[in-house]
C-alpha cells in the first residue's frame, strides 16, 4: 500500500485561499492514517485478476477512502458521537470547530466523486463505480445507517434491526470496495459474489470494533472508546458473550467462503483478511 499512500499525498484536496485552516482541515484526518482497509480490499481484487490495472485503480481506492473519512469526520460531531478523538489525532470539530468539521466532511464526500471522474475507465466503468460507491454510502447505504443509529438512541432494538442497522452503516461500503474491484476487472459474477461476502465481512467488522469499544482504551483504539453505552451496538443489545459468540460464527463462515474462492484472490486477499477476521480475538 506504500504506493497508495503516495498516490493518496499527490492527490489530496486543495483549494488555495485566505481561508486561515480550510485546506489544512481538508488534508489533516486522510494524512492521520487509518487502516486504509477498504481501498485494501479493492486493489487486492484488482491485483488478483489484472495487476496492470493496479495503478489505474488507485482513483477509485481514494474515493473510497475519502468519502469514508467523510463519514467518520461527521459520525464525530458533537450533534452524532460527539468525539474527541479519530485516527489517535483530535477531531476536527475539537481542532478546529463544528462549522470546520460539516463542511469538510460536505467537501469530502463530494470530493471522492471528483476524483472518481478522473479515474482512467472507460465511461460504462467509470458510471458504474459511482453507482455502486453512491449507493452504498448514500441514501439506501451508510447515511440510512447512521440515521437509524442516531434516531434509535437510547431505544433499544431487536437484534434483526440491529443487523439492518450496521449492514447499511458499515457493512455496504466494505460490500461495495469489494464490488468495485471486481468492476474494475470485469469480473460481473464475481461482482455479485464479493459483494455478498462483503456484507457479511462488514458486519462481522462492525461486532468486533463494538467489542473493542469495551476492551480498548482511547490511546489504544486511537478513538473514543466505552461510548457506545446508549447505542444500539451488538454488545449493549446481546451482551459480550454472546455478541462475541456472533463473531465467530460470522468469522469461521468467512474463512470457509475464503477457502473456496479462486487461489489468486486467496493469495492477495487472505493476508488481510486473516487480520482483521480474527481481530475480535487480539
């Protein structure tokens, strides 16, 4: 992913002005790092099937991660989780202020479809990936997430709910990383088998982090931690154990899928995916 990163540095946002901080604001939670795992995801499919496509599918890994870090810098507001902490840097609403952190979160999310019309695809490609990154992180995708999840607080939710909750909240942006690789190469039944698993990956993400959330200091998860007290998170519905339980179910099921899938995919994908399926085990 060194390359990536590189690639991330030479395109991030500017707008020259006599703004005092808004480039800076623009550029400073995509230069805080991350896991960068859902760009991960889609350059492993790419590198799987077409390796000469890599470098081309660095346009759509950026739009991915950028509109995600849109998600995360809004998801911390004070209005949302009200947090203080992402990436191990303060938010940008604690360094700056609020009116800062919306409008770059705005600038962000509409700055992974800019990036995303310069990737070098023909046109039916290019049309595609939008539809699949807007779809899964607009308004049937995380931003219905996060509204069921900020309107449900404090009024607890069948575990079915919980499910439709985190699917649309996490789960379809890692589902649609998946799809985009496969896009990318021109892989359709692949496509629609990725994103399947990507679901399921996705959710089993979302368990684990709500697991994290009450083993992990801050300093250790480099975010807020032991906040989700009032939230529909698998463990304050289902309790550690069980929650825990869930986890594993979804993890021996992923690494069976995996078992079964082509061995170049396997050979790019499980490194990865071995990491972060057993993460909820530390």
């Amino acid at each position: 992913m060194e390359k990536f990163e590189r690639f991330l540095e030479a395109n991030l946002p500017s707008s020259p002005s006599f703004h005092p901080h808004y480039e800076e604001a623009l550029r400073v939670m995509l230069q805080a790092g991350g896991k960068r795992f859902r760009p991960a995801l889609l350059l492993g499919v790419v590198e799987a099937y077409n390796p000469l496509l890599v470098e081309s599918a660095y346009h759509a890994a950026l739009a991915v991660e950028v509109l995600h870090t849109y998600s995360l810098i809004h998801d911390d507001l004070p209005a949302m989780d009200n947090s203080p902490l992402r990436r191990g840097k303060p938010t940008l609403h604690v360094l700056y202020d609020e009116v800062t952190a919306i409008l770059v979160g705005d600038a962000l999310n509409t700055y992974a479809f800019e990036i995303l019309s310069q990737a070098p695809f023909g046109a039916k490609t290019k049309v595609e990936l939008v539809r699949l990154l807007a779809t899964n992180g607009g308004v049937n995708g995380m931003v219905l997430g996060q509204a069921i999840d900020c309107h449900f607080e404090n009024t607890p939710l069948q575990i079915e709910q919980i499910r439709i909750l985190h699917t649309n909240k996490t789960a379809k942006l890692i589902a649609a990383s998946l799809a985009m690789g496969a896009e990318i190469v021109g892989k359709k039944g692949l496509k629609e088998e990725l994103y399947s698993f990507g679901i399921d990956l996705g959710v089993l993400f979302q368990i684990q982090d709500d697991l994290l959330d009450v083993t992990q200091s801050s300093e250790e998860a480099g975010k807020l931690t032991n906040n989700d007290g009032e939230k529909n998170s698998f463990v304050t519905i289902l309790g550690y154990d069980k929650a825990y339980e869930e986890a594993e179910v979804l993890a021996k099921k992923l690494t069976k899928q995996m078992e079964e899938v082509a061995p170049n995919l396997q050979q790019k994908l499980n490194p990865l995916l071995h990491k972060y399926i057993n993460r909820h085990k530390g």
